[in-house]
C-alpha cells in the first residue's frame, strides 16, 4: 500500500485515480494530478461526480424509479471521499495510484445505496455483536486470444478460449497462459494485495486467482481493483478477460465463492463448529432467496445454475462437498462457510453485505441449522435457489428481512435496478430466437 507521505514524496506518480464502484460493480471516477490531489487531501476535500453513476443502466442510460437521482431532482453531484487506507500504487499503469472513495452527500452523509456503504453498515451491525467478519472470495475468469475491440466487433461470439482443453489444476496447460498470469499476479502484489495462488479451471481459457483472506471491506477493495486491473493488464497483452457468470451455453460458469467467518477478540467463533457458527449458517441457508438479487444482479446470472456444472442449484449445505450451495471447508481456526451461490458479475461489496446480513439474522433470531446433506445435492429434495432473476425479484419484494437488515432505501434502490434489468431483457430479441424462428418459425 502507499501512504500520504510516501506518494509526496515519491514524483514518479503524478496521477492519482478516485473511484468508488456503482451497483455493477465497476470502477468510477477521475484520474488527478497528483499535486491537486494532495491539495484537495490536505483541504479535507475529495472530489464530486454526478448522482446518476448509482442510477444507471449497464449502457449508462439514467434509469427512472430511484430515490437518490432523478430527472426531477436535477441530477446533481454526490461527494467522493478517498478512503486513505486504500491508496496504492497501479504498477500495470504507468506513473499512477489509485484510490477508493466513499460515496457521502454534501454534509457528510453516507449516500446509502452506494454499495461500499452497504457493506461498511453490514460490517458495523457485526462489530456491535462484537464480530470482525473474515472473508475471501475466489473470483474465475476465462481468457480470450481476442482483445476487447476484436471482440465488440466479432458481436462477442465465436470467441477464442486460450486453451483449447480443459486446463483444470494443468500445470502444462496453464504454462501457455503463465506471462499473462504472472503480471497479473505480480501486478496485485504490487498494489498491496497479498497474492496466493493461481490455477487452470474447469473448462477451456478459465483461470482463477486467489488472495489472502482478510476483513470483509479490505477484500472487497482488493476484489474491485483486482477485477479491475486484470481487464487492464488483458488490454495491455491485446487479449481479454470476462468475468461474466456463464459467457456461453455450452461452457461451465464462473463462479465467486465467498469464504467468510467471525472473529471475536482476535479468535475465530466457529471453531468446533460452535453455537455462533451453526445460527450463522442457518441465517444464511434461510435468506439465501430473498437476497439472491445481491448475489446473482443479472439475467446471466442465473443461466449459471446448473446441475452437475459445479454450480449450485440448491441451499443444502455439507462438510466439503462441492454440490451444495454452502459447503464447509477448514478445520480449527480455519473453519468456514464458503457460499458458493455467487458468480463472476457479483458486486462484492453487496454479495458480501448479504452474507453478513444473512448469518446476523441466522444469530439474532438463534435459528436452528438443519441437517447437513450427504451425497449429492443436484438430486436431492433440498430448497432451490432462484432459477431467474424474475422469481429472485419476486423474494425480496415479498421478504421482509431484507428490509430489516439493510433498510427500504437500499432495498428499493436495489430491486428497481433488477426490475430495470428484467424489462430491458424482455424487449430484447436473442440470436436464440432469431436461430430458431427466422427460417423455420
């Protein structure tokens, strides 16, 4: 990481970008001089953008429907207030850093539905139970022989995996794609994120990059500028990266699986799966549909779901078994709950809040964990997981913990951005229909 003093002093960096990440999940902001940046530091400033960047579509097209921002309101400026423990160094871009910024109203209010503010609530509500939340999140990809622009042009289809195979834990195969891999891993590192391993997943160009677990904000600022970054370091190479829950059909999804655990007084509350654990996880097995819009944002999303596809179905949970929605893994302090529902497209900062929320209430209401599952979880009569963005929707609108737990600003600011997503789809004519119906329907 790089501090205050150390960027003052170090002239090789003269930009210095602010950004915070909209509802999905990407990079906004500025790039600064470096000089004025550290004049609006040392003024107590940070810098302004517009409230439309949390009432956008993916097109940036300004949606209807949100509280925060509006024709009606005038679309004025929120404040971006860099979070200085979040400064760093960008070695992939030349002579630049980037910070992470809170998103507050002009008197210092939280703009609430910004996601990072959602977790930052999340974090705190553990933290008055006396819980610092753990988590990692292990975030695939699939690398593509086309750079972005070849891929925009080619209508993203008929895309060239790195690997023509499945290069799952290939130390040979993924060899063909280490120089790419290297740079992202040394890149991270160079950005203060503390990098573990790398390996070939499980389908043809599908990689997976992980890194060291830590609090629940730290690793969702490090999963936004990893994300991030990799796609920057791709465009470098003249390739392309997609983190897209399921980029084709045919091919498995890419998953997010979110690790997490409380710690109290510097030790973990789950060891020998204690009363803590238990409630938490059945928290999280009990809220899994209502707030499934947080873990799955997309239509794409839930193309994912699929049986036997290494993708959950199902809210089973089992001891280290790969079919259930939540499966157990660790042993003494290490013991966790990793939610394996999410994939690449998730927003951290929402799906990690969700996860919080989800074992807080399991806790708070002492909810009792029902059996673990033994065998295979895509056949069993376990609870599904929405299988649509239109039925995850239709969750929350009738859940009320949702509510409880985030409040109605956030969770009406989040459910008009899936019904915004849904409608969109719907007008939308597919290369499906067209292959199906143009000649012979």
């Amino acid at each position: 990481m790089l501090t205050l003093e150390e960027l003052r002093a170090d002239e090789s960096i003269d930009t210095v970008i602010m950004a915070f990440t909209d509802m999905q999940g990407r990079l906004l902001g500025k790039r600064l001089h470096r000089d004025f940046f550290l004049e609006q530091v040392d003024g107590g400033h940070g810098t302004e953008g517009c409230n439309y960047l949390l009432a956008l579509d993916m097109e940036m097209e300004p949606t209807p429907g949100y509280a925060l921002a509006s024709w009606e309101r005038g679309y004025g400026d929120f404040d971006l207030q860099p979070d200085l423990a979040t400064l760093r160094r960008t070695p992939w871009l030349v002579a630049t850093a980037l910070v992470l910024c809170d998103v507050q109203w002009a008197d210092g209010s939280p703009v609430r539905p910004s996601p990072r503010q959602v977790l930052h609530a999340q974090v705190e509500r553990a933290r008055t139970h006396g819980f610092e939340v753990m988590v990692g999140s292990e975030l695939e990809f699939y690398l593509l022989r086309e750079s972005y622009e070849e891929a925009h042009r080619k209508g993203y289809s008929d895309l060239t995996p790195s690997v023509p195979y499945i290069l799952d834990y290939h130390i040979l195969a993924s060899s063909y794609d280490e120089p790419l891999l290297r740079q992202i891993r040394n890149g991270m590192h160079g950005a203060g994120i503390l990098v573990e391993t790398s390996k070939g997943e499980a389908w043809p160009g599908q990689h997976e990059i992980n890194f060291r677990y830590a609090d629940a904000l730290t690793m969702a600022d490090n999963h936004v500028v990893y994300k991030n970054g990799a796609k920057e370091i791709a465009h470098l190479n003249g390739c392309s990266i997609t983190f897209m829950a399921k980029p084709d059909h045919s091919w498995i999804g890419s998953s997010c699986h979110i690790h997490s655990s409380l710690w109290r007084d510097g030790e973990s509350a789950f060891t020998g799966q204690s009363e803590i654990f238990n409630q938490y996880l059945a928290g999280q097995i009990a809220c899994a549909r209502e707030l499934a819009i947080f873990f799955a944002p997309t239509i794409n999303s839930y193309k994912r779901f699929a049986s036997g596809s290494w993708a959950p179905t199902t809210l089973a949970w089992g001891m280290d078994n790969r079919t259930c929605g939540f499966r157990i893994v660790g042993h003494g302090a290490g013991m966790r709950v990793e939610t394996r529902i999410p994939g690449g497209d998730a927003n951290p900062y929402l799906a990690f809040a969700a996860t919080i929320a989800a074992g807080l209430h399991g806790i708070e209401n002492g909810l009792t964990l029902p059996p673990a599952l033994e065998g295979n979880a895509y056949v069993s009569d376990a609870e599904r997981f929405p299988s649509t963005l239109r039925e995850a929707i239709g969750t929350l609108e009738n859940g009320t913990m949702a509510r409880a737990a985030l409040g109605d600003d956030v969770v009406d600011h989040y459910l008009n951005y899936a019904r915004t997503e849904q409608e969109l789809f719907d007008r939308v004519v597919t290369d499906w229909e067209r292959e199906r119906l143009f000649e012979r329907g």
